[in-house]
C-alpha cells in the first residue's frame, strides 16, 4: 500500500493531496494570491499529522516540478525535499502542465495547458487525448499564426491562466476554451502512483525545479514549516 503526499504550487494556487494506492484521502487547496509561505507548510504539517493519526506510512513525497512561477516552486520543491531527507523517503517530480492536462484525459481533442509568463508569453506543451506528448514544454509567445497549422486538422483545448491570452488572437474553428483549470495535488495523484510503481525517483539533493528561465533568487518573507513540525 503506497502512501504519497503531493505538492502542488507552481501558480497562484497551492494544494496538498494525501493519496493511498492512487486514491484520494486528504487534500487542501488555497486559492489566494502570494500565500504559499504562509499556508503551504501548514498544509503539510496537517497532511504529516492525518497520515500518522489514521496509522499509515508515508512512502514519497512528490512535488511538481515546473515550469511555473520561481517563488512558488522553489517553495513546493523545498518543502519536499525537507520531508524526502527528513524520512528518508524518495522524491517524485511530476510536469506541470502535464499535471494539468490530466484534468481533461482522456480526450479526443489534442490538449494545451498553459502558464501564464510574461506580456504575450507563456509555458506551453501539446499533448494528444491519452496525455503523449506531441510538443515539448517550451516557452512561446502567442501571435495569429499560432498552432494554425495543426489546427487546420486538429481540435486543440486550450486551458490554464495562460489561456486569456490566446482567446482573442488564435482564431479557429477548431480552437477550444476552457475556463478555470490550474495545476493541483489532487490532478498529480494518478502520476505520482505510476512514477512510485516504476521507482521513476530524482536525485533528492540534486533536483532543481524547471523554471524555464533564468531563476533570480529573492528572500522569503515567512519561514512556517521546519522538519521538527513531523517529529
């Protein structure tokens, strides 16, 4: 029996899933804004606390790994790798858009998660219906010539917070809008079992987030969450 907890905060929204045997058993979300800090390791502290009380062991940690936004997961991906040394557990990172992709698979329509960068620019990958990839992670600025070509032939859902900056530019038949889907611990769950079943595992100490771009370091305003919070 697998007991993973996983970490969720690559947006503006950070969450927390404790999952046995690839089903749901705990889970927090927090939808404010520059609130990781704060919330996230009490979050976990609460999921380490659910874990003990009801007599299981945890057996990985898994974090999604990007891209996404610096602070949020250098945070996520801290605060898991703190719990992977603390227990002497293995760490599974996860893709996060293709975490978010999982929320519309299985699909017949080819599948775009994007994260919001910069002005027209975002952190975008293409996936078909079964979650293979089509086109790798990369970062894009959105213009009319867009994914013309394949959606010529192709029906494409676009989602995620980057998606408000295609709607009024990629103009198609076949180009879908969906509305309000983020990256979250619950969507990693299904993943993250697979990953543990394989021994798919990264180095604990070595890993670093993918942030897509050149990563500049700020200072955290809040330090909530220490390994003595699980002992």
């Amino acid at each position: 029996m697998a007991c993973i907890l996983s970490i969720e905060s690559s947006t503006q929204i950070c969450s927390a899933a404790v999952s046995i045997d690839g089903q749901l058993s705990w889970n927090k979300e927090n939808t404010e804004l520059s609130s990781h800090s704060a919330v996230l390791g009490v979050y976990l502290a609460e999921a380490i606390h659910f874990i003990k009380k009801n007599n299981f062991r945890l057996d990985a940690v898994a974090v999604s790994a990007g891209p996404g936004s610096y602070t949020g997961l250098r945070i996520g991906v801290s605060l898991a790798k703190g719990l992977c040394f603390g227990l002497d557990i293995p760490l599974i990172a996860l893709p996060t858009l293709k975490v978010m992709a999982t929320r519309l698979a299985p699909s017949s329509s080819l599948l775009c998660p994007m994260i919001d960068a910069r002005r027209m620019e975002v952190y975008s990958a293409l996936y078909d219906g079964n979650l293979n990839e089509i086109e790798p992670v990369g970062a894009a600025i959105i213009n009319e010539d867009s994914y013309r070509d394949i959606l010529s032939q192709n029906e494409i859902i676009f989602f995620g917070n980057g998606m408000d900056k295609c709607k009024n530019v990629i103009n198609s038949v076949n180009a879908k809008f969906v509305a309000d889907i983020y990256p979250l611990a619950i969507n990693m769950i299904i993943e993250a079992e697979n990953a543990f079943k394989r021994n798919t595992f990264v180095d604990t100490a070595y890993f670093e987030p993918f942030y897509m771009k050149e990563f500049k370091a700020t200072i955290p305003k809040n330090k909530v969450f220490t390994i003595d919070n699980i002992r």
